[in-house]
C-alpha cells in the first residue's frame, strides 16, 4: 500500500512539474523589416536595410530562415507565408527582402521565440532602411 502511495505521489508531482504545453497562437498585425534572420540575430555583420540586401537575398534563396525586424524591437521568425508555398524559401520572401512590411498572422510565442504564419501581406512599402550609403553592400564593402 505503501508503494502505491509512494507511486500516486510521484506521478502527480511529475504531472504538476511537467511543462506547460506550448501557447496557443494569436492573430497579430506586425509591422517592421524583413530580414536574413542569421546575420540580424548573430550579429555576424550588419543585417539591416540596403546594405545588406544582396546577402540576404542569397541567404533566403540557400533557405535561411527569414524573419520580420519589428518596430516593437522583437524579432519575428516567418515559418511560412500562407498565401505561396509552404516553405519559406520562395520566391515571394525573396522579393520583399529588406522590405518595411505590415503583415497579419498567427503568432506562436516557445521557448523565447516569436515564430509567425503569415497570412498576408498587408501593406509593403519597399526598401526604406537605406545605410548603403554609411555601411557600403555587405558582405563585401564598399
């Protein structure tokens, strides 16, 4: 009986210690760049706007996974674009890199991570973060 006790005991401690499963998502509307979410995160060398726009490009089309710099600061990892292909390496991605961009999706909030579905494109102001001219085309510099 003793053993049994003991046994109740451990599996709901284990029950109530167990994590928590992963949020369900919620509709949002975000605004702010695409970007090459390897140099942006990495800090590998400047990520953000014409300078950077070629090396970005390469790195969507190699599969990188690309992600929305927002105005909110947080960075949004896109895992697909709903109304394209079901991966992220296509050509629509590739054609609004280093875009100011205003998308509606579903974001999934895990393990530190802002992971978006975009459902739409809403609004696409193009290049706006114009720094070629302080950071030179990166990677190769001026």
């Amino acid at each position: 009986m003793k053993t049994m006790i003991a046994c109740a005991a451990v599996g709901l401690g284990a029950l109530l210690c167990s994590p928590a499963p992963s949020h369900a998502a919620s509709r949002v509307t975000i605004t702010g760049e695409v970007v090459d979410t390897w140099c942006s995160v990495a800090g590998i060398m400047f990520g953000y706007g014409t300078a950077h726009h070629q090396c970005a490009v390469w790195c969507a089309i190699g599969g990188i996974p690309v992600s929305i710099h927002g105005d909110d600061g947080k960075t949004y990892m896109v895992l697909r674009i709903e109304e394209d292909d079901v991966t992220v390496a296509n050509p629509r991605i590739v054609r609004i890199q280093t875009h100011k961009v205003t998308v509606d999706g579903d974001l999934v909030q895990r393990d530190g991570v802002n992971y978006l579905i975009v459902s739409k494109v809403a609004d696409d102001k193009g290049i706006v973060n114009l720094t070629q001219d302080e950071y030179g085309v990166q990677p190769f510099g001026e």
